[in-house]
C-alpha cells in the first residue's frame, strides 16, 4: 500500500484553497492523460455546462485510474485546463465529490483559448503513485 504525504503550507508558502502544495509517497507512478467530457461511445457529455463536463471528465478519470490499480486517493496532481476561469467553482464542486478534501492533490489551473473541440469547456489530467504491490491493469 501507498503512503502519500500532504503538505497543504510548507514554510513561508501561503496556503492553497482546495489543494496540496506538495504531495510525495513511493510506489509505482501513473499519468494519466488528459481527459474531456467524452461517454464511451465518444459523444460529448453536457455541451455548454462545466459542471456536468467535470463530473464526466472525473469519471473518466476515475476509470483510467481503476485500470491502472489506482483510485483517487491514489491522486498526487491534477492538472485543470479550463477555457474559461468562470469555469473553476463548477469543476471543483464535481472534484469535491471524488477526491479526499482533507487531503487533496497537488494542483495547477490554466486557461487556455481552446481545446482540441469548441464545444468542450474542461481537460484534466492526473497522476498518481500505487503501492508496489498493486498488479497492472484491473
């Protein structure tokens, strides 16, 4: 098993809102590329709504996780790719949701001027560490 350890304020650091400024732990890492509001069929979930485009991005997320043995509190950094900022509170209640709040992952918010598709709001990366002894694939 994997023991990650949080630092929400390292000396001198404000502290962060809803994340960890560091985050380490041994074990086997995982990236996990970006994902958008993407179904399995390859249709995009809730068109025009960030909210319900976070929720189906973390629930991508959480499926390429769980392939790679991993979950979200496996979580060390996530990477938000908003097209706009006005876009955060909505991702970070459906982050809320998944994720650990007392200890939460590293994280870094951009925005950019597009992605891949106009009609797609959020991207979110992930990587994690599992413990060695985690096999590969689920």
């Amino acid at each position: 098993m994997t023991r990650l350890t949080h630092v929400h304020s390292p000396a001198g650091v404000a502290p962060g809102n809803g994340y960890s400024h560091v985050v380490w732990g041994t074990g086997r890492f995982v990236a996990v590329s970006g994902q958008c509001a993407f179904d399995a069929d390859g249709e995009i979930v809730g068109e025009g709504d960030a909210g319900a485009q976070a929720r189906q991005v973390f629930e991508n997320l959480r499926r390429c996780l769980a392939e790679a043995g991993a979950s979200f509190d496996d979580v060390v950094k996530l990477t938000y790719f908003v097209t706009d900022v006005a876009h955060l509170p909505a991702v970070r209640v459906a982050r809320d949701e998944v994720i650990d709040t007392a200890r939460p992952p590293a994280s870094s918010a951009v925005q950019v001027a597009a992605l891949f598709r106009p009609e797609l709001l959020v991207e979110i990366e992930a990587f994690a560490i599992v413990g060695e002894d985690v096999g590969e694939g689920a």
